[in-house]
C-alpha cells in the first residue's frame, strides 16, 4: 500500500516519517514551495520540523494531482481548508485517513462529514490521539486511535502505519475519534488559559476533568461511543494537550490569560492552533443539540475579545451542581 499525504506542516510531515518506516515510499504534497524543495533537496522540513532527518524514501510534491497515483491518502491540512483541498485533488475512490481535527466554520459539520460530501466514493477513516508531531518524526512511542467503519480496510491500514514506535489501536466508531480530537482542542486553549492567569494546578485539573465531561456530552449527542471518548483520541488526547506549551492551543490559552489580544497571538502564529476555529463553531453545535458546554463557551467569549477576568469569573460563579456527565 503506498501511502501519499496532504499537508506539509509539522504533523503531515511526522506521519509521512511513519509511513516511511522500513524504506517504504511515501508521496508528500505540501502548498510550500519551500517545503518540497527542502525535503527533495536535503530529506529535511526546517520551516515546520526543524532539526529532525527525515526517511530518503519520502518524495515530497506541490502537484495534487501526483496523488491519483497512491493507495491511500493521510489528509493532515488544516480543518478549514480539508473542503477545498480535497476538491481540488483526484481522490475517485481511494481510502482518505483524516487527521485534521476540528469543526468546519458555517457548516459546522465534522471533517468526515465534509470528506463524504467531497469524496463520496472514497472509504473513509480518522487517525488521532495524543500525539506532538516532533516526537512522532523522532521515532518516540506513541499510540492512536485508527477508525474506520471497514473491517477490512481499518486492519490493512493499522498493519501499514505501524511500526514498533508508533502503535494504532483500532474502532470503528468515526465520529467519536472526530469529536475528541475536535473538542479536546478548545479545552487545551481553556487550560492554558488557567496557566497564562496564574490559577494554579487545581484549576486546571479540575477543568480538565470538567472539560472531559463537555466532550462526553457532545460525543454522546452526536453518536459517539462513551468508552471512544475515554480512550487514546479523547481523554488521551485532551490530558496531553491540556498540559504543555508544544501545544499550539495551549500556548494560545496562555497568551489568552496573560491578556493579550487573540488576533495578535494568532498574527504571529505560522501554524495553526485549530481550536480557535473551532470554539465558536463548537459553542453553535452545542447549543442546536442542547448539549450544555460552559468551558467550550468561555473559551469563545475569550477569543471575542472579553477581558479574562469577567470571562473566569462567569464560570466560577455557575450554580452549584451534582458531579457526573
């Protein structure tokens, strides 16, 4: 199975390192002219992930066309341009394994919806979990959930990304992968937002644990598996997010608390942190399915532009409730 990859960033890039294991030939297109250059000339990626080598097997592109000629196709751009790219690419019938994680502005459909309505005759899976791109790309262990609705198809694809380092562990619930990886984004801005305002330690556990029940709520809502929502593409992939600054949305949330204006933390941004995107069209989605999501709200409120205090000290001042989902 010859894997091809849309997306040069950081993490299109540790995933083509992954498919790449054992000398295994792997076609990256990436919109940079820069980043093909590099990983053709100097088997490197220095504008996305510097100082890592990459595998000599790795080909990298700015022709999506090139892709008709791959097996399956590892789609890692952005949530907000997965409609456009893949419009633009010869996708016909091959299997698309979606990493891009969030919500899509003015649709608010998750990527797999918009991948069905671009593509439908391509099979449809979802890679995610807790995963940082650099120590993916370094050969550091790592596990994710792989979904895919096929039986067939989910195995073939588990069998061929994994290597030693880099453990998928399967399910066929799509949509709970989607959600979590989508969700776990604007919570990983809620807790950087503790860190920035100096809260301490035991607000942002206790957001994390509030934030998991807000992704709960949403999954189930939209037919999710609870025991999804627990595993590696949820609570996995919301306490590593949630808990260091290689996090893009994280360190978003940390200029967040410290008061500094969202457009001006995004304008020095040269990735992109996914959960700014997704807030306001999460905080919609929630409210159309009466799903009650106070930290997901507050996160949008701050990217509004509403000063950090008021915005904090709304959510403290929730009434009292009993625990649970």
């Amino acid at each position: 199975m010859r894997i091809g990859v849309i997306g040069g960033g950081a993490w299109g890039t540790a995933l083509a390192q992954v498919a790449a294991s054992g000398g295994r030939d792997v076609l990256l297109w990436a919109r940079e002219g820069e980043v093909v250059e590099a990983i053709n000339a100097g088997h490197q990626n220095p504008l996305f992930l510097k100082d890592i080598p990459l595998s000599p097997t790795i080909r990298a592109t700015g022709d999506l066309d090139e892709l008709g000629t791959v097996d399956a196709i590892l789609v890692v751009a952005p949530a907000q341009h997965v409609r456009s790219v893949l419009a633009a690419a010869p996708i016909g019938s091959t299997p698309l394994v979606l990493c891009a994680k969030g919500i899509e502005a003015g649709t608010r459909m998750l990527v797999g919806e918009v991948a069905r309505e671009i593509c439908p005759d391509a099979p449809i899976a979802v890679l995610s979990g807790p995963t940082f791109a650099h120590e993916v790309a370094r050969g550091l262990p790592t596990a994710v959930t792989l979904a895919c609705e096929d039986e067939g198809l989910r195995a073939a694809l588990s069998e061929r990304l994994a290597s030693p380092a880099f453990r998928p562990y399967a399910s066929s619930d799509v949509v709970g992968a989607e959600i979590g990886g989508a969700v776990k984004n604007v919570l990983a801005i809620a807790c950087g937002v503790v860190d920035g305002a100096g809260l301490g330690q035991n607000a942002r556990a206790a957001l994390i644990a509030r934030g998991f029940a807000e992704m709960t709520r949403f999954g189930l809502a939209r037919g999710a598996r609870a025991e999804t929502l627990a595993g590696l593409s949820g609570l996995g992939d919301l306490v590593l997010t949630c808990s260091s600054t290689a996090s893009r949305n994280f360190s978003l949330g940390v200029g967040l608390g410290r008061g500094e204006a969202a457009a001006d933390l995004m304008a020095d941004r040269r990735t992109v942190a996914e959960g700014a995107f997704t807030a306001p069209v999460l905080a919609e989605a929630a409210r159309e399915a009466g799903v009650d999501m106070p930290v997901s709200e507050a996160v949008g409120r701050l990217l509004r532009g509403e000063p950090v205090g008021e915005v904090i000290g709304a959510l403290l001042a929730r009434p009292l409730r009993e625990e649970g989902v």
